[in-house]
DNA sequence: TGCGTTGTTTCACC
DNA sequence: CGGTGAAACAACGC
C-alpha cells in the first residue's frame, strides 16, 4: 500500500536510475490508467529524457524533457519495477507481484524502454492507480485542487501548531485526522498505525482530546516513522502480513504478534472502516496518565 | 465465492 | 457551511 514512503523510494529510483535516457517506445496495456489524463496518451514521451522527479504527498511527479510531466498516484497497489539491460533492478511500491519474479506480467500495464536498454514496468494488481500526463506548467495548478496539507517529512514539514489547531475542531478518531491528507500529507493506513503505537495513543481517541503534549509525540512519531519507511525502501506488508525489519513495522501486520515495547499481543480492530493494528497495553484509551 | 482490501469521493444529515 | 459517519467505488486474489 504505498504511502509517502514508498512513493518517495520510487521518485528517488526515477531519479537515480532513469535520469537523461531518451525514451524509445512506450507501451499501454490499460488505457483506463489515463482515465484522468489531459492527454490521452503516453506517445508524446517518446524521444524525451526524464529531467527529474518530485513528490506531493503520495503523488509522484516525474519531468521529462520538452515540458511535459507524468503525474502519478500509486493508490492501493501500484508498483514501478525498473530494469538494466543485463544487470540490476531495482523495484519501489506495493511488493505484489513479487519484485524478484518475471516482467512484464498479468498486472504491469505501462512498459517504457529507454535508448540504453533500461526498461520501467509500471504494474497494479488493483488498477486503481492512475498516470495523468500533462504541461510541465500545470502540474502545480493540478496539485493545488487536491488541496494537501504540509508534508509529514522534510524542511517545510507540518507542525505540531498546525495539527493542534486541525485537532480542535474535530471528535473523529484522531487515526483517521492523520489519514486525512488535508491535514498532513503522506500518512496512510501502515504509517498511522506505526505513528499512533509510537507515540502511545490510542487510535479512536477523539482528535480534540489528545492533549497538546501527545500532539507533539504524535507528530515527532509521524516523522520517525514516514523516515523508518524511506530508510528500509518501503514497508514489507504482504497480503496484510508485515515482514518487519530492524522492528519496523512494530504494529502494522502484526496481529497476534508480540508488542516490540512490551511484549503483549498486537490487536486488530477497525477504526472508521480501516483494519487497525495497535497494542492495547502501551495504547490505553486515557492515555494522559503514566 | 463472497469478502476484504485502501485512498478518495460522495452523500445524507445534523 | 462544515463536520461526521457511512457508503460507494475502483478490481482483484484468496
């Protein structure tokens, strides 16, 4: 499920491994990718270099060349896979299909080829993601309408004054404010759980009762987890099961597993409509006290 | 085989 | 108008 992090290890791989290429040919096997798109192909990028890569949130932006620009969301289960010509690959996004396993298959639905054999495979298991290719010069009006709130990491990073004053006015489970990219930007389902269990919230806590010391727990733990994620290249949650690494993820995919803090069960609940892992001891409804 | 899955939007309602 | 909660929706794998 790719959130901030994952969408970032990608940009960081558009980045790395396909920058300055022209590219040769361009494949669409699911026209419905570009439902949204204010061009309806993928043609135009032939005979253009990726120039770079950025990111909103969990919106990838990738610049070519000759002012045109690949906005993308990843949603439940995007995933780029990007191949050298008899060498590396190196794959960021949801883990399903296998990143080790055979390409293109039954899901990759965008293959690009570059002039130096390097090949990127765009594949969803869901198709839920989508490709919107457009100018350069409206990308920014484009993100502008998703009205996102600061970024959950970085220099320009929310803060903890901006969640507070977010929090005041609302008695939603205080999981479901930090899900809302209006409010902070990148956190999803895997990240909240992680945030809320590090700071020791409970996830069904109204928004306005969490008191403004845990706010600022809350907020140092959106940071630590959102870099946790960047710094292993993605979490490993496949088919709702974790695969942690170095105790990251501590909750999510976990059920039933020991809490890394203290040992008892993790527990699933729904919060909202979402599966929610936390730890019931260490996560306590008033958790003001201790 | 019907249910679970998540990010996002929509809708009814207060 | 804004907040809330629930439902809808995308489509597939298990």
């Amino acid at each position: 499920m790719p959130e901030l992090p994952e969408v970032e290890t990608a940009r960081r791989l558009v980045v790395s491994e396909l920058t300055g290429v022209p590219v040769t040919s361009v494949e669409v096997g699911l026209p419905k990718l570009l439902r949204y798109s204010e061009i309806p192909t993928l043609d135009p990028l032939v005979g253009h270099a990726v120039v770079g890569a950025r990111r909103r949130g969990k919106i990838l932006v990738i610049d070519f060349s000759s002012d045109l620009s690949l906005v993308v969301h990843f949603k439940l289960a995007g995933q780029i896979s990007i191949h050298h010509q008899r060498r590396d690959r190196h794959t960021a996004g949801h883990p399903v299909p296998n990143p080790l396993g055979p390409y293109p298959h039954k899901a990759t639905h965008v293959t690009v080829t570059f002039a130096n054999g390097t090949i990127a495979y765009f594949s969803d298991v869901r198709q839920f993601g989508w490709f919107r290719l457009m100018p350069t010069e409206s990308v920014a009006e484009v993100i502008e309408t998703m009205k996102l709130g600061p970024e959950g990491i970085g220099p320009d990073r929310v803060s903890t004054e901006h969640l507070r004053s977010a929090f005041t006015r609302k008695s939603i489970p205080v999981k479901l404010a930090i899900l809302d990219q209006q409010i902070v930007a990148g956190v999803g389902n895997i990240y909240a759980d992680e945030a809320l269990h590090r700071a020791r919230i409970h996830p069904a806590t109204p928004a306005n009762m969490v008191s403004a010391r845990k706010i600022r727990e809350l907020n140092d733990a959106i940071e630590f987890a959102l870099d946790a994620g960047i710094e292993q290249g993605g979490a490993r949650i496949i088919h709702q099961k974790a695969y942690p690494e170095n105790g990251f993820p501590a909750v999510h995919g976990r059920e039933g597993e020991p809490c890394p803090r203290c040992g008892g069960p993790v527990r699933k609940t729904k919060v909202g409509a979402r599966g929610t892992y936390f730890c019931p001891r260490c996560q306590r409804k008033r958790s003001a006290g201790k």
